[in-house]
C-alpha cells in the first residue's frame, strides 16, 4: 500500500518538474516582450495620429477655427486602436 503511494508521488513529482521545465524553457526573453509592447503601442499609435492628420485636413477646408472633425477622428483613431489591441492579444495563443 505504500510503496503505491510512493510511487504515486514519484509520478506526480516528475509530472510537475517536466511541466515547470517547459514552462521555463518557452518563457518569452526580454527581447520578444519588448518587440510585443512595440507592436501593441505601435497598433494603438498609428490609428489616432492618423485620425489627427485627416481631421485637421479636413477642418482646413472650413472657415475660421474649427476643430470639430479633428476631435472625432482622433476619437475614432483611439477607439480603432483599442480593437486592433484586442484582436491582436485574443489572436496570440
């Protein structure tokens, strides 16, 4: 009965020990957590600088001081920004 017991033991031990091993050996370096933050700011960035530009193009073509397209593109830029991030961290395994 208890070398059963033992030998469970045993078993369960080197289960985890195998499992703590591949865990170890797939933890990502500091390198691809980096490259990983740059493409999340990059996917976040990219949309609302580019909802800045347009909307001050367009406010160009209005008279006098109009900011009004450029507050609802940048709006628009950070709520594309949020999805590509949501999409982009739900697509990773």
């Amino acid at each position: 009965m208890e070398d059963k017991g033992k030998q469970k033991l045993e078993q369960a031990a080197q289960r985890d020990a195998e499992r703590m091993h591949k865990a170890e050996k797939n933890r990502p370096t500091l390198m691809a957590q980096t490259a990983f933050l740059g493409s999340l700011a990059l996917m976040f960035i990219i949309p609302v600088i580019g909802g800045a530009y347009l909307g001050r193009w367009v406010d160009g073509f209005f008279e006098g001081y109009s900011v009004r397209w450029t507050v609802s593109l940048i709006v628009l830029g950070v709520a594309m920004g949020m999805v590509n991030i949501w999409l982009f961290i739900k697509e990773r395994p």
